[in-house]
C-alpha cells in the first residue's frame, strides 16, 4: 500500500506541473479525487498554455509580471527579461501583454548585438516566441505580419520570404490585416509589374480582396485617413510609382532612405500633418538612430518630444550626452540629474548616467560635485574602477592649489595614489592606474621636507582644500 500511495503521489504532482485541473488527496487509506477549476488567461487565450490553478500559484505569477513591467517601463530590459522569464515559464497563457514585451527585448538586444552569432540566437529566440504566442494567443495574422516586418526591416535579401509571410497574415486576418502590410504588398505588386515579374492580370484578385478590406475598415472608423489613403491608391493605376511607407510599415533597411536628409524629409511631411503623432516622433526618432544621423538638429528636437511623451533614463542620458559634445554643461548636467532621480535602484544605467555628470562637473571644474558624482557612479557598479581613475585625477589636478609648501600639496597627491589604487583593483583598468600611481611618485616630498613639516612616512595625514579627506604621508625614496 506504501508504494501504492508514493505512486498516486508522484502522479499528483506530474499533473499539477502540467497545469492539471485535478489533482488526487488521500484521507487516511481512501484516496479521493478533487477537482479543481481551470483558470483561464486573458480574453486571447487559445487555453492551450498554463496559466495558474490555485491562489499561490496567482500570487507568484502576478508578482513575476509586475516586477518585470515595472522595469520594462523603464526600459531596464536586464532585469525585466529575468522576471519575464520566470512568468513565461510559470504562466505563458495568462496573458497577451509578455508577448508583446518580449517581442520589443528580443528586438532590443538583437539591434545592439555585438557578434553575427549573438544576433542569430535573438533572431531564433524571437521566431520561438512568435510560434509561442500563436499557441497561447492565437491572432495568427497578426503575428505573421509582425515577423513579417522584422524580417523586411533588417534582413537583406529574404524580401520574398517577408511578402510571402504577409500573404498568409492577409489571408489569416482578413478584415483585421493592417494598412501597413496592404500598402507594402502593394508596392511588391506594383513593382513586380514594373519589372514585368508578373502581371496585372495575376495580382487582380488579390488587389480587390485588399480594396474590400481596406473599405471595411473606413466604414467601422479604423485609421479612416490611413485606410482612405490606401483605398486610393489601390484604385490608382498598377503601374503608378511605388508608394514610399516608414520603416515600421516594413521597408527594408536602406532601401528607403538613401541619406539622413531623405528620411527628414519623410517624416517631416508627415509631422506637418500630425505633429502630435506619438508613432510617428518615435518613428522619426528611431530612424535617425538607427541612421546615426544624432548631428542633424532634426534629432534632438525629436528625442526631446520622444522623451516628454515617454520619459526614460536612456533617453535624458542621451540628452545629456548631447549637450556634453557641444558643451553646453549646464543643460548636460540638468539631464543627467533628472536621468538618475527617476532611476530606479539596481538600474544598469546608473553607474554611467552618474559616470557622465562626474565628467561634466570635472569639465566645469566643479571638482567637489564631479567627486560627489563619481562616488555615486562607483556605488552603483561596485568593482569599476573607471570612477576612481577619474576621483584620482581631481585630486592630481588640485596640486598646487592644496597647500603652501611640498608636504602639504604632496596630500593631494596621496589621496590621488589612494584612489588610482582602487581603480588598480578593476582588471580593466589596472595598467592605466598603476601607470598614474608611478607618475605621483615624482611629486613625493623627501624626508627632509617631511622632517621640517614634523610629519613621519606612514603617518595618517588630512588633506585641506576641498579634498578633506585622510591618507598616509609617502616618502620619495632617496
């Protein structure tokens, strides 16, 4: 009987893995099966993907998707995609919305990926999340056209691969295909016509299944404006030039602009008619990053509109950059400070944010504030000697104006040694400090001059000035 109730338990367990809605007890020598209420997920729920089956399980799912929104928000994607992780894996049918998020990470750290191979295991991830989400989600369509997009955008060469996926969206979506995908099928169609790839006699059929779709939505009061644009041109003559769309609207990677000034112009136009279209600050936004294009003034006042409809520390940071290079410090130094009031503790982007304006009180030689500043950077990322390098330097500058006679100035010059030291303990930057550390001998006292001013090697010294700091009295040996 004893191996007989393991095995039921065992059993019990496999099955509450699985996301099982019963789950067998044992009273005394009965055993009893309870069944427990299946939980669904969101409106979107396919009910094909573990959501959570009792209220422990809920609690422990609703906590992983609050803390990982809270940092998504903030664009902290480290630590949202370990939170993330853990809901996915606990509850991927609970709702659409980690789908969505996962699917701007993935993206995130594929466009700043530093190898070809690191670029191919987010691509793969965000292929496996695609196929995912149709599982727990269905919106198959949708999902389609959302790969689609990424492929067209950053994929030279697979352009029939990502018109091929935005038929089957089409097809899958039916009145809910979006205006961006009938537009750039369109321009594929007109374009293989031009080439004379095909016919106008072939793509017909599907340019009136477009047409209807498109006047399905103007009458419901979807995108009206968007949608009349299209119906447009989709009435217009198959040979007409190709119509230009965003890069949101799937537009290959430098097939559309050819210049930074092509694509201000593009975006421009389309401010001129809706200068308060979050999508569009952000596409435009976007594109000149993408293009490096961050010298152009186009992109400042965009990242300053992007940044008052969705404020974030990246993007003060970037603001404050930007002000640095042209050395407008004041304005430098007001961004970085509001970057680091609204970070949240354990943000990765704090140690640089407070590195930056160490650098820029240092640049304005406000020396006290720049230490200040550097300490905070160093709080931030224990271990980084880059901070430390640059607290030994304010201290090396404040030479000769830290005292009246060798000793005393010689102080500055131990509390930079003080802090080059710490910075030696951070590989990265351990052959730079000690390369320093030698440089401050030559600026030693000797000790007569440490006998005239009463003071012994190896004595605790203050430093005066500004420095106000303790250190230890270093001798030059004879």
């Amino acid at each position: 009987m004893k191996f007989r109730l393991l095995s039921i338990a065992l059993a019990a367990l496999i099955f509450w893995g699985c996301g099982s809605s019963s789950k067998v007890t044992t009273t005394g020598t009965q055993e009893e099966k309870v069944e427990t209420p299946a939980v669904k997920g969101s409106e979107t729920s396919t009910g094909l993907c573990k959501t959570f089956t009792n209220e422990a399980e809920k609690s422990k799912v609703l906590a992983a998707y609050s803390l990982y929104r809270e940092s998504f928000k903030q664009e902290n994607y480290k630590d949202a995609m370990e939170n993330w992780t853990k809901l996915m894996d606990m509850a991927p049918g609970f709702r659409k919305k980690p789908f969505v998020d996962g699917e701007v990470m993935y993206k995130h750290y594929y466009e700043n990926a530093s190898s070809d191979a690191e670029k191919e295991k987010y691509m793969n991830l965000l292929y496996d999340l695609y196929k995912e989400r149709i599982k727990c989600h269905g919106e198959e369509g949708r999902v389609l056209e959302s790969k689609g997009k990424f492929i067209l955008a950053n994929m030279e060469g697979k352009e029939a691969e990502a018109y091929q996926l935005f038929e089957e969206a089409m097809k899958k979506s039916g009145n809910n295909t979006s205006n961006s995908v009938i537009k750039a099928l369109l321009n594929k169609y007109r374009a293989e016509i031009r080439d004379e790839i095909t016919t106008e006699e072939a793509v017909m059929p599907m340019i009136e299944n477009m047409k209807k779709i498109a006047q399905h939505n103007i009458d419901a009061g979807n995108q009206v404006e968007k949608y009349t644009e299209t119906l447009e041109a989709l009435n217009s003559p198959l040979k007409a030039q190709v119509i230009k769309t965003t890069r949101t609207e799937t537009v290959k990677k430098g097939l559309e602009f050819a210049n930074c000034q092509e694509a201000i112009t593009h975006y421009e136009a389309q401010l001129a008619e809706s200068p308060d279209d979050e999508k569009i600050i952000q596409n435009f936004y976007g594109r000149l990053e993408k293009m490096k294009c961050t010298d152009v003034p186009q992109y400042l006042t965009m990242l300053q509109k992007y940044n008052a409809i969705n404020p974030s520390t990246s993007k003060l940071y970037k603001l404050g950059n930007y002000y640095r290079k042209a050395e407008q410090y004041d304005k430098a130094i007001g961004f970085y400070k509001e970057a680091v009031s609204i970070a949240e503790a354990g943000d990765p982007s704090l140690s640089g944010t407070y590195y930056a304006l160490a650098s820029t009180y240092f640049k304005k030689g406000q020396y006290s504030n720049a230490r200040n500043a550097a300490e905070n950077a160093a709080k931030a990322k224990p271990g980084w000697g880059a901070p430390w390098l640059l607290i030994g330097g304010l201290y090396a500058k404040s030479y000769k104006d830290c005292g009246t006679n060798e000793v005393e100035r010689a102080g500055a010059i131990w509390a930079a040694v003080d802090a080059y030291a710490k910075a030696k303990a951070d590989p990265k930057s351990a052959a730079d400090a000690q390369d320093r550390m030698n440089k401050m001998y030559k600026y030693y006292p000797e000790k007569g001059q440490l006998f005239m001013a009463s003071v012994n090697e190896g004595d605790p010294y203050k430093v005066e000035c500004w420095i106000q700091r303790n250190t230890t009295v270093r001798v030059k040996k004879q």
